[in-house]
C-alpha cells in the first residue's frame, strides 16, 4: 500500500501517536469546559514570556507579565463561554482554522525529521526537473532598432560574417551588448520574454539573426554556452530537504486524514442513491 512506504509509516505512527495524546488530553465534549477552574501553569507563562521576547526583545517585568497573565485568562474565559452559546458552530473560519491547526500538526512531524542523505537521494532522482539548473548562454548582441530596414540587416550580419569589429555596429541603447553566462529568465529580464528561446538554436561562435526582442531586432552571436545539469546533493541540499519535507507533510496529511475519515459514516445529498 501507498501509505505503507518508507519512510512515511514512521510518520504515520507518530502521527497517530500525537493525535492520540491529543485525543486522551483534550476536552472530550463541550460541557467538559463548563468547571469552575481556570490553570495557568509555568508552561503557559513561559509561552507568554516567549512570545513577547519576540515581539520586543526583552523580557517582561512584572507588570507586563501579569497583564498577559491577565489577558490570557479574559481570553480562555471569553472562548469558553462563545463555546458554550455555540458561537463557533458554523463560523467558516474557526473551522478551517481548526482544519489548518491539524495540518499544522503534521507539518512539525515532517520538520522534526532530518532524513539520511539516501533518502533525499532517492528524492531528488524521482523528481530532477525539480531540481536541475537550466541553461546557461553568454552572447554578443548588435542592437537594430526597432524595425531596422532590411537591406540594412543583410548588410550588417554580411559584415559581421567577414569578421569585422562588431562594436562598430548597432544603434546605442542601455541593453547590455554582452551578457555572461545566464539562464533564461535573466536573459527574458533584459530583452524581452521570448528572447532566450530564439537563442537555444543558434550555433556558438557565429553571428546569426535578425532576432527580435521586447525592444526591437538584434543580430546575437553566442560565445558560451553551459547545458542543464543536475547538482549533487551537497550543493542543493537544503533545498531538497525543504521540499522533501514539504510533500512528505502532504502525504502524511493525507495519508492521517484517510485514517480518521475512516471512523465516520459520510452522508451527502444523493449518496445513498
């Protein structure tokens, strides 16, 4: 089975355990919060304390503290009794962000885990196009204009063919007339979406054209060119980390979602049909 893969169980399992411990903790029904008794305890102040060296980078003194020790408790009273009157009951966004916590909780599962290099090895080779570098190209360009008259084109490349210095050419714009190695959205940045394209076909070391851009037509002659290529692990690895947690907390959201949908009994107009 899917969910069964590695290492994706050892997820689930603690996954289960979690919710579980939150399950046998938690309120089992409204009427749970109904008592009397309201506990702050050290771990809820040394939250609050967290929190506010966050916010302002030093501790609270003691009137601070207490405020916040104040606050929190107008706050849980006030959430106790909109509970208790049913408020929360069909607000679309306590719900989804009730919802949202719970994917939260699979996120923290999937971060906690620092996975072995061969697992992000194995990672990397069933998703490369994720992570390979494009194309690299460097290239000269002689500048046209915008709607350069023809003959003046042949002209200009004939020249450029026979070997003539190609600075002596081309009308003065603030384009770059060279551009080093670089991949194909920086190239589409300084001329023109579309313009790397025209380049993929063009043999090195030869001036070629007309080639038009955002701005108008050029003659480009390519003198580098660096293929794709993927990266070892060592240099891309945290982000194969990053992604690798990413869809491994998808999956194991998934994966926990079936596990609890399983326990009810879904009724939708026409299901019984």
């Amino acid at each position: 089975m899917h969910i069964l893969k590695e290492p994706l169980l050892h997820f689930i399992l603690i996954g289960a355990a979690i919710f579980g411990w939150f399950a046998i903790v938690g309120p089992k029904d409204e009427n749970a919060e109904r008592g009397d008794a309201i506990v702050i305890d050290d771990a809820d102040v040394t939250l609050l304390v967290t929190r506010f060296e966050t916010t302002w980078k030093r501790p609270p003194n003691d009137v601070e503290l207490q405020a916040l020790i104040d606050a929190l408790v107008r706050e849980e009273i006030l959430v106790r009794e909109a509970r208790n009157l049913g408020l929360d009951r069909g607000d679309q966004v306590i719900r989804a962000r009730l919802a949202q916590k719970m994917d939260f909780l699979s996120d923290a599962i999937a971060a906690s885990v620092d996975p072995e290099d061969a697992v992000l090895e194995a990672y990397v080779a069933a998703n490369p196009a994720r992570f390979t570098k494009p194309w690299q190209k460097a290239f000269d360009q002689v500048y046209l204009g915008d709607q350069p008259v023809p003959e003046d084109v042949d002209t200009a490349l004939s020249a450029l063919t026979a070997g003539r210095e190609w600075s002596e050419f081309g009308v003065r714009s603030l384009m770059p007339r060279s551009m080093p190695l670089s991949p194909p959205g920086a190239v589409d940045a300084a001329f023109g979406l579309g313009f790397s394209a025209a380049l993929v076909p063009l043999e090195p070391g030869v001036w070629a054209g007309p080639i038009q851009s955002g701005y108008g037509m050029h003659l480009v002659r390519v003198t580098e060119t660096r293929p794709e290529y993927l990266p070892p692990l060592t240099d891309i690895r945290d982000a194969v980390l990053i992604a690798w947690r990413r869809d491994t907390a998808e999956e194991l959201a998934q994966a926990q979602y079936e596990t609890l949908a399983a326990q009810y009994r879904v009724e939708t107009p026409g299901s019984g049909e």
